[in-house]
C-alpha cells in the first residue's frame, strides 16, 4: 500500500506528499463532494448530489492506519478515505 509521507493541510485544501514526491492537492469541498461513506455513495449511486457549499473545509483529520478519517465544517465525520482512494481520486469524476 502506497501512503503519502506528508498531509498538508492549507485554509481550502489538503495536500498529500507521496513517496515520489508528487504532490496532490485535493479542495476540500471536492473531498466532502466525494466522501466515500455508506450513505455519500448510496446517494451517488441513487444519481443524487451530495450538497455541499464551496466553502466546507476539513476541521479534523484522524489518522487510520490505512487512510484518514476527515471531519468537516457541516458536521460530516463519517467518511475514512484509504490511501488507494487518495490514488484513485480525481476532480473530474
């Protein structure tokens, strides 16, 4: 499994360092947008949006072990993004 050496966490966006040292820097309300919790999926999958305003941050990251949990600002905590989903991840879908 391919952790990031570093999180960085900036006013609207966090930043992973990975090991070769590529930096990918993920907007917080792209992150909340695409929480990957039980309820966020059955929502997308369903074809609904997640509603979230441009200006959600990330109030609290809990390491995992294998990922992160990340609590925002509209009092979502219930999304733990593994490292592999850091991989997967894109803004475009």
């Amino acid at each position: 499994m391919n952790a990031p050496v570093e999180l960085r966490q900036a006013r609207d966006a966090l930043s992973l360092v990975w090991p070769n040292g590529d930096v990918q820097r993920i907007a917080h309300a792209a992150l909340r947008r695409a929480c990957p919790c039980s309820a966020c999926r059955s929502t997308r999958l369903a074809g609904g949006v997640i509603d979230v305003a441009d200006d959600v941050t990330v109030r609290d990251i809990a390491p995992m072990g294998y990922g992160v949990q990340l609590v925002f600002s509209d009092g979502h905590d219930r999304g733990i993004f593994p490292w592999p989903w850091f991989e997967a991840f894109s803004a475009n879908g």
